[in-house]
C-alpha cells in the first residue's frame, strides 16, 4: 500500500436525507449512536494502510472539516502519514465547485502528483456504511494488470437502476458498462470505489472532457483499457436515503443478522468532535425504565420506554415516555408521556410533554418532498421543538428549529412539512 494514494469524496450535499443534511454535508451526518457516516471510510483506510490521504470537501463542510481535525483519531498523523482536507478551487482561473466525482479528481491533480512515488489511486466515496479491506483491492487490481478496478457486488434487480452496473466475462472484465440503466442487464453494481493506475487517469482526463466517473470516465475505461470488477460480499449500504439511513441504524441492534458490526470492525471516531464524550455523565438507567433491543450511548438519562431504537449521547428519556423504532441524535429530549414511533430526530430536539408523533397508519406521501420518506417515517431537523400535546401522523417534516410559533392547533395530519 506504499504506492497507493487515497482520495475519498465527501462533498455531497445529501438531498435526499432532507432536513439532517441542511445544516451540513452528508457524509458529517450522525450514525449508530456515536459515529458520523464518514468514520466507516476513514476507518477502512487506516485500516488497509492507506497511509496517506485526500478528503474532498464542498457542501457546508465545517461540521466535516471539525470531525476530522488532523486525523489523528484515524492514525493519519506524523512523518510517514497524514490526511489533508481539499476544498474545491474556487475564486481561482478557469476553476468552480467540484461539478461531478471526476472533476473533484482533475481538480485535484496537483495533489496526487505531489505523491510521485504513488503508482494507483485509490478513490472512495464517504458516504457508505461497510467495512472493506482495500488492501485485498489493491492486490487484485495489480495482480490483474489493471488500468481500472471497480469494488462492486451484487443487488436486486429491482434496485439495480439506481447504479452504475457492470457486465463482465468470465474472468471479471468489464466488457459493458450501463450508469443507472432503466432494463439493467446484471445485478452486479458499483460500490463508487475505485483503484486507478495514475497513468492512465492522466491519459484518460486528457483525452475526455466529462466531470462524472461513472459517466464519462468508466465508459472510457471500458473501451480502451483493462478495467474489472472486484466482487465484494459484506455487508454495504448507501445511506443516501432517509429510509436506508433509518434501517441502516436499525441493522445495528441484530448485528447477527445484519453483519454490520463497527465495534468488530475497529470503526473509530473523533471522541473530542464538537460534544466531548468526557463531558458526559455515566448512563442512568431509572428503576421504572425499561429498554429493550436498543443502543443507548453515554450520557443518556433513561426513565421512560426505549425499544428498537438507537440514542446518541445525551438524550432523555423521562418519565412515562417511549421512543421505539427510532434514531435520535445528541440530547434530545422526550418529556413526560411523549411517546414516538419510527421518527429520526436530529440533534438537540426536544418532543413536549405528552405529544405523540407517528400516530396511525399512512401511504400517503409528503406533500411538499413526495419521494423522501416511507415507511411511516416522520424527519425531525436540528433543534426542533415540539409543543406539549400534540399529535402528528405519518410522513411528516418538522424544519430545524421550529419552534411554538410554527405550530397550529393541536394535531399535524400525515404528509405535512412544519
């Protein structure tokens, strides 16, 4: 892994996560408690020895910029290591925001040939949950003579239009490629992890003009060089949705089932980030309390119900409240008789004394983002706080920060953003 750079893309703007990428960039979002989504990727490459790394930053990236620091609480610090944050060029001759992954990359040519001992980079995407060992990547990518290598594993046919799809010989080779067909011809999908030899990214950015790898640089590759596919079968999931983000939590609490095990994984995070975990009391569990399949992290004060649910630190649990089938993130807080159901709250939100949210049962969609949520989901952005007594049904978004003032009577029907 001497020879290999990394470059992990962290700029999305996460539009389809709602209200918890508003306020800051997708990968920065909160995840199972005490990570952030971006700690599985920088977890990956300390771990596969990716000694020296590029983390591409644009939309809203302070809360990113803050997780990561120096990197030292991956490894990526001192003489033989080091990660270093790339913003787009803006302001510069002929330069603009990152328009797509491969003019992130071409924008950023002068800092992978700064690395001129570096042979292959390694590209990486920091919105994954899994857990992968790019070295073994990195080994058949050269083992093969490969100009490109693309991770990739196999989905339902269904889901196979949302990716970039691969169709290979017998031995691997990419001999097709389809971006988000609509009649998908395989099931085996791109993981948006990439090894490129250095040469050949050079000759190929030369030689087409596209700003999008799977549309532009990964056609190229296809037929004119030798790209293949590296099958990988963990666990995987884009949580580029507030529905995958929900059950991607979710697979936390059946770990067995799941696969997805951060812990056995030696997934690390900045415990310094923002809320210092220091700063936080032991757990208290009140003798009235019940909890059940559920994470609870340190800090939190539990005296009502929590079931299949994942709590950040700091939250509250009072009295006679009950959150079950849920993600709540850092001290929000559920007063006494609240009860919720299948909601993900962001940070520092507060659900008033006997209010219900998730209340019955809805197919029908939000009328203002009709394809955000499903499943009865209800989205709750940053400091939102809700009212004492009131009722929302399904398929509701609350905004960050609402407050008394953006609330009406004492019952929200499903399908309304406040």
């Amino acid at each position: 892994m001497d020879k290999t750079l990394g470059l992990l893309l962290a700029g999305g703007a996460g539009s389809r996560l709602g209200v918890l990428a508003s306020l800051r960039a997708k990968p920065a979002v909160p995840f199972g408690g005490i990570y952030r989504i971006i700690d599985f990727a920088l977890s990956n490459a300390a771990n596969s020895e990716v000694n020296w790394l590029g983390v591409l930053t644009q939309y809203k990236p302070l809360a990113l910029m803050e997780h990561i620091g120096d990197g030292k609480a991956w490894g990526f610090i001192g003489r033989s290591r080091g990660v270093k944050i790339l913003p787009p060029r803006t302001g510069e001759k002929d330069s603009d925001w990152y328009k797509g992954t491969a003019d992130a990359v071409r924008q950023n040519l002068d800092f992978i040939q700064q690395y001129n001992f570096c042979d292959t980079l390694l590209i990486l995407s920091g919105d994954h949950i899994y857990n992968m060992d790019y070295s073994e990547l990195i080994e058949y990518h050269r083992s093969r003579g490969a100009d490109v290598t693309i991770a990739t594993m196999e989905v339902p046919l269904e889901d196979a239009r949302h990716f970039g799809i691969a169709n290979v010989d017998a031995e691997n080779r990419i001999v097709a490629w389809e971006e988000k067909p609509k009649h998908p011809k395989s099931r085996l999908a791109s993981m948006g992890i990439y090894a490129f030899s250095i040469d050949f990214l050079l000759r190929a950015f030369a030689e087409v003009d596209g700003v999008d790898f799977g549309q532009h640089i990964v056609p190229y590759a296809c037929r004119s060089a030798a790209t293949y596919a590296y099958p990988f079968h963990g666990y995987w999931r884009d949580v580029g949705t507030v529905k995958a983000y929900w059950r991607a939590n979710l697979d936390m609490l059946n770990p067995a089932e799941s696969g997805l095990m951060p812990e056995n994984w030696k997934i690390y995070t900045n415990i310094d980030d923002e809320l210092r975990f220091g700063d936080y009391p032991p757990t208290f569990v009140g003798q009235n309390a019940m909890i059940r399949n559920s994470i609870v992290s340190q800090g939190c004060v539990i005296e009502g119900e929590v079931v299949d649910s994942v709590l950040s630190p700091g939250v509250h649990i009072a009295e006679g409240a009950r959150v079950q089938n849920s993600v709540l993130m850092h001290n929000c807080h559920l007063e006494m008789g609240s009860c919720v159901d299948r909601i993900v709250a962001d940070k520092n939100v507060t659900i008033g004394e006997g209010s219900l949210i998730g209340v019955g049962e809805s197919t029908a969609p939000n009328e203002q983002h009709p394809s955000l949520l499903e499943e009865g989901l209800n989205l709750i952005g940053k400091g939102a706080n809700v009212p004492a007594g009131f009722e929302i049904g399904r398929h509701c978004i609350i905004k960050p920060f609402a407050n008394f003032a953006s609330f009406n009577g004492k019952k929200v029907s499903n399908g309304v953003t406040i």
